[in-house]
C-alpha cells in the first residue's frame, strides 16, 4: 500500500456517513447521469421527456414540447394526465414534493400508473432537481394549476395553487447548477436529434423543440411520424441507396412486452442498428439485440439452403448477413432491467426470445412473398462473405510477410521506451518532413511518432479485405495493435493516446477525415473510449525583439499583437503564418504542439451515433448530392481555406 492511499484516522462509527435525501447525487452526480460534462447537462432534459413520454406510452399524452430558454434554462411541458397532488399516504406530504425530492419515489414500481416506462429507476426527477440551481413545476390538474419551486433539491416554495386551468399536464422548468457542471450551454442540435428519435419511436406523438435564446432569430421545428419507425429506417438511409424501397416492418407481443422492428438494407458496407428499450437508447445492445442478429442469421441461412443459394457449408455469419443494414429496435415491457441509471443495455431474457420469435416467423414470410428482396439481400451477405473470406487471407498473407504475430513493428514508426499502455502516446503525422521534426521534439519516454505519406484510402467506399493490403493503412493498424473491425480488441491497444497532427489547412482538415473515417468505421471502440485526439497546432508566430509568442487564430493573433506592443502602438511586431508543421523546428514543435504542458488537444467523442453516421456518409459517400447540399449550407462557417 503507497503512503499516498494509507489512512491515518481511527475507523470507527463516525466515520460512517449517511447522505440525507438528495445529498447522495450531489455528491456523486456521475452515478445518476453518467457525468457532470455536456452530456450529462443534456440527460437532465432526457429525465424529464422521459418521464412525459411514459404519459404518451400510457396513452395519455400526445404533445410534448421542450424550449431552450435565455440562460440556458429548459422547460419541459406536456399535456398528459399531470403528476399526482394529493396527499401520498407513505410520507403524508403531497406527491408532487415526494417525487421531487425523495429518490427512488415514482408510479412505476408496481402501483398501477404505468405498464411501461423508460424511467423505472425513480430517480429522474428529483435527480434533475437535486441538480439544479432551481426549478419549478406546475401542474395543471382538476382545474387548478399546481406550483411547486426547488433550488439544489430542497423546497423553497410549499405546493400552492396558483390558477385555473381548463387542461391537464405538467410543466417544469429548470436551470442547471453551475456548482455541477462543466458548462451550462445547452446543444440545440443535440436535444433536437434526441426529440426527433423519440417521435419516431412514438407514431403519433408530437413533439416540439425550440431554440429562444437569440432574441433575432428563433430556432423551432414540430415533429410528428404517422409511420413511426419504419420512417426512422428510410431517414436514416436518405443518404444512402436502399437496395431496395420498401422497410422490412415486423411487430409482436406476448404478454406485457411488445416489439418492433424495421429494417432497410443498402447498398454500403457498414450495419448500422439501433436498439430502444421503452424509448430509451441503448448504446451497448442487450437481449433485444442478440435476439435479432441470431434469428436474422438464422432465417437468411435457411432461405438460402432452401432455394439453393448457399450450397454445402457455405454459410453466412452474422457479420455478413448485417453488411449494409440498417435496422431499428424498439422493445416495451414493464419491467426493464437496465444495466446502470444511465441505461445503456438491456438485460431481460425473455425479450430475447420475444424478439428472435417475432424476426424468425415475420422475415420468413415476408422473404418468402418478396423473392426478390430476399435474394438481393442474400446475395448481397454472399458478397460479404466472399469479402471476408478475402480479408482474412490478406491478414494471413500479410502476417506471414511481415511477422505481425512476432510484433515487428512498421519501419515508420518511431515507438516510445513506455511499455504500460496508459502512460503512452502516439502521433500520426502526415509527412516525412513533419515526422522528422516530430521525432527530433518529442520526449521519447512515452511518445511514439508514426509517419504517414501520399493518399490515404477512403474507407467508406471499401471492404476489410482492401484495407488490409493498403500500404498507408496497415502500418497504423500494427502501431496499434488491437485490430481492426469485429477483432478489434480495445485491450491490445498499445497507445492511449492516438493524436492525429495535420497541418492547419484544406489539406490537413482531408487527412485528419480520412482517419478519424478510418477509426469511426473500423475501430469505433477508440472513439466511443475517448482514446483518439486531434492536435491543435498554432497559425502564427510573432516577435518582438527578443519575446515570441504563438498564436490559434486570427483573434487570438490580434489580441496577442496588441499586448506586445503594451503602451507603445507603434512598436514593429513581425507575424508569421506557419505554413504547415514541417516547417517548425522540433523546439517550435515540442513546445507548441506536443509538450503535455503547453499543447492544446481536442479529444474526439461521440454524443450521437445516428449524426455521426450520416455525417460521415454525406462527407465520404457516394452521393454526390448530400455533399453539394451540405457544403452550400456550410460554407458561410469555413475559415482559413486556403485559396
């Protein structure tokens, strides 16, 4: 044990602390919301929709609307049943206060007022209000309206009425504490991709979001899908090429618990499936998930012994039968076991079976009506197969080439002298000039420098097999270390700092997309850990006399400038723009772009897969047309383009 964790304090029953009512998530926000960052701030919202979306599973609800006030403050209205104001007989105070400010406190263990709900934990609300500088809820109820107010959790204003009203619903409004979080702005785009997939995911429900914090020009838009989630497939797919239009839609239930699914195949290479448990997003799967890959395997297979297609052991896998798939789904039950208050996988059993039931006999049919899909889509996992197949002599071949299993490292890349993963780092720079200065800079103890030259391939157009024998790419995939695809094994990874350092130009924006593709498509779990950066390296250099500074960006350039010249405007400061890294010496580069001190780094993260999908099929795909259309909306936002 170091001297750092040993406790010199006596052990005894003072020592042993009990967090009265909602000091526990205050204490620890993280465990209730997943972090105190942006996304965290945003799951305050999502706790508070989800509770007004169990109203519309309930069928009681059917607008929800959430406005972004000035302040970054929210309110959350919807029109359902409104939340209970008499006296709740556990405690004797209204349940309004108790579901506020008492955790685990709700209508959704068992007490009649829902058979599904994505909030079954009971924490949402009062978690929101435990968070929040203050807060206020109305409740328009047996002609009354209801109001309630919070700061931090604790009371500030008992339950009184303070109108009439001739509707029903709830209102709250918030403001997050800035004691809690790391920034209190809130992402339009964002909550708006959130609301969106819950309208979706509820045909029928309309859901209104709104921006009203620019005083010039406020930001709204009304959702409503009739069609449900078979809209969601063909939204996620327009911008790609369905194979063919129609969505593959099957629905069941058995007992309490229902499913959907929708599913869209297209021309690409990459599956993309999403998976909701009572509406609430679950990023890591869990049986619903497992019960649609094993039937959808299983069906594609039969079908294709049946008619001839696979013939002998030649079979698809999973991974094959899920090229180019886009699918959605959606599962309700009443009694959602998730792992962890943030929910991000489902662990009820019999959903599986629900699930694998439901694809197994609805597929068949619909394969066995529409031949002609069924074979597009079979012969399409055949392609797969045959890919794969490919892919993995390649990998042989190029294991045997160049002793991969003996951990040969590639000629490019100048390791570290760091063995424990964690402490260490690796820069991938475009360029031999750049590399060498890099190498000559760095501290050799813990970072290491991969060079990189000519044309990188653009991934999204290509299979496994083509990455594997392209001579820009593998070396990165052996630097690595983990694997590529369903072999990549975040365990292996060599480096937990991948740092992409490109020139600040047109040039280095391509280079660091063509990688950060590469990663999204073929080593997501990089990404999703948090483990990719990009370095920011400086645009100008300026001297005055004996003092030299670096410079981000214009403004920063100017305001720099200005203090150098302190109390004499007339004073000769020389402004240098650096053309690119190869042209700073390794000092200029330690100290601006790789000294852990003084560098600045942007780590990569996902808030939202969907958006991140797509934009990576507009920006890389085939389509010619989503490009034009993204780069006319975009371009106003364009800076230091090189002309």
């Amino acid at each position: 044990m170091s001297d750092e964790t040993k406790v010199t304090q006596e052990y005894g029953a003072e020592q042993i602390q009990v967090l009265e009512g909602l000091e526990a998530v205050r204490k620890r926000p993280g465990m209730y919301i997943g972090s105190t960052s942006s996304s965290g701030l945003h799951h305050l919202v999502y706790e508070i929709v989800d509770n007004a979306i169990d109203e519309a599973l309930a069928g009681y609800c059917k607008h929800i609307t959430v406005t972004i006030n000035p302040g970054n403050s929210i309110t959350v209205t919807d029109d359902g049943r409104g939340i209970p104001v008499d006296i709740q007989p556990q405690t004797g105070r209204p349940a309004l206060e108790v579901v506020y400010t008492v955790l685990h406190a709700g209508g959704k263990f068992g007490g009649g007022g829902y058979k599904v709900s994505g909030g079954l934990h009971g924490v949402g609300a009062s978690v929101v209000n435990a968070l929040s500088e203050w807060l206020r809820v109305r409740v328009h109820k047996n002609g009354s309206i209801y109001e309630m107010k919070f700061a931090r959790g604790n009371i500030t204003q008992e339950m009184r009425i303070v109108g009439k009203t001739d509707k029903t619903g709830t209102e709250v409004t918030f403001q997050p504490d800035p004691e809690m979080f790391d920034s209190l702005v809130y992402d339009y785009e964002v909550l708006h991709e959130r609301m969106r997939e819950e309208a979706f995911l509820n045909a029928g429900l309309t859901i209104t979001i709104t921006d009203d914090r620019d005083d010039e020009k406020q930001i709204s838009e009304t959702m409503c899908y009739e069609g449900g989630i078979r809209e969601f497939a063909v939204w996620c797919n327009r911008n790609k090429t369905p194979l063919c239009e129609d969505v593959i839609y099957m629905s069941g239930s058995k007992g309490d618990a229902s499913a959907e699914i929708a599913v869209q195949y297209n021309d690409g290479y990459n599956e993309f499936l999403l998976s909701f448990a009572n509406d609430v997003r679950t990023p890591e799967g869990g049986m619903h998930e497992t019960g649609f890959k094993t039937a959808l395997t299983r069906v594609l297979n039969a079908y294709g012994v049946k008619n001839g297609i696979i013939k002998g052991d030649d079979k698809v896998s999973g991974e094959d039968c899920r090229e180019g798939i886009t699918a959605i789904i959606s599962v309700k039950l009443t009694d959602a076991q998730f792992e962890g208050q943030t929910k991000a996988k489902l662990g009820n059993a019999y959903i599986r079976t629900l699930v694998d039931q439901v694809v197994n006999d609805q597929l068949t049919t619909y394969f066995e009506d529409h031949p002609a899909v069924a074979k597009a889509v079979l012969d399409k996992a055949m392609m797969a197969n045959r890919a794969r197949e490919a892919a993995r002599k390649a990998r042989e071949s190029i294991r045997r080439k160049t002793g991969l299993e003996s951990g040969q490292m590639p000629d490019k890349l100048q390791d570290c002298n760091e063995r424990d993963a964690s402490l260490c780092e690796i820069y991938i720079v475009e360029g031999d000039s750049a590399a060498g200065s890099a190498i000559q800079g760095r501290d050799s103890r813990f970072q290491a420098i991969l060079a990189m030259w000519g044309k990188m391939l653009n991934v999204e157009k290509a299979r496994a097999d083509k990455i594997y024998g392209n001579d820009k790419l593998y070396p990165l995939i052996v630097a690595l270390g983990a694997g590529i695809g369903d072999e990549f094994d975040i365990e292996k990874l060599r480096y937990h700092k991948v740092i992409i350092m490109a020139d600040a130009d047109v040039d280095g924006a391509h280079i660091r997309t063509l990688l950060l593709t590469f990663f999204f498509r073929f080593m997501r779990p990089l990404i999703d850990g948090g483990y990719v950066y990009s370095a920011i390296p400086p645009l100008y250099k300026l001297n005055r006399g004996k003092t030299t500074r670096v410079a981000f960006s214009d403004e920063e350039r100017d305001k720099i400038s200005a203090e150098m010249r302190g109390d004499n405007p007339n004073a000769k400061i020389d402004i240098n723009r650096f053309k690119g890294l190869g042209e700073m010496d390794p000092h200029e580069l330690w100290e601006t772009t790789m000294n852990p001190e003084t560098r600045t780094l942007k780590q990569i993260t996902l808030e939202d897969a969907v958006h991140a999908d797509e934009v990576f099929t507009v920006l890389m795909g085939e389509k010619v047309e989503p490009r034009k259309a993204f780069i006319e909306q975009n371009a106003k936002y364009a800076v230091n383009i090189d002309i």
